[in-house]
C-alpha cells in the first residue's frame, strides 16, 4: 500500500515554517489552500483526510470543480 509519494518531502527546523503548495486539493488543510506558511498541523489534517477516505470509501469533501471544494473545506472549520 503506498498512500504518499515523498518527492516533495523535506525536513523544517521546529520553528520554520512551509510555504510550497505541492499535492492534492482532496487533501490540503485550508492554510495551504489559502496560500499561508504552514507547519506539521497541516500534515496531520492530511493523514486525516486520507484515514477517512479509507474508513468511509469517499473523501471528506466533495464538489464538482475545485472553487467549490475549496469553499467546502475552508468553511468546514
């Protein structure tokens, strides 16, 4: 079972902060998608995401164009 592909994986010190927008919509906590720094928290929304397609058989969000989805998780909160 392979669930990531670590290309874009690297290392941050404690404090330092992300800030590439790399992956799939389905599964980005909203910091990234409103193109904020973002730290593990939002690794941890990932992993979320992914473990409840696996428990439930869809994703957490649905929409039919990514503007849609986009407003769906951000007002999810």
């Amino acid at each position: 079972l392979k669930i990531a592909d670590f290309g874009f994986a690297r290392s941050l010190p404690n404090a330092m902060m992300a800030e590439t927008l790399c992956g799939s919509p389905l599964y980005m906590a909203p910091e990234i998608l409103r193109y904020e720094k973002y730290d593990a928290k939002a690794d941890l929304w990932s992993v979320g995401a992914v473990l409840y397609e696996m428990a439930v058989g869809k994703p957490p969000y649905r929409a039919m164009n990514h503007v849609e989805l986009l407003k769906k998780i951000e007002h999810s909160k």
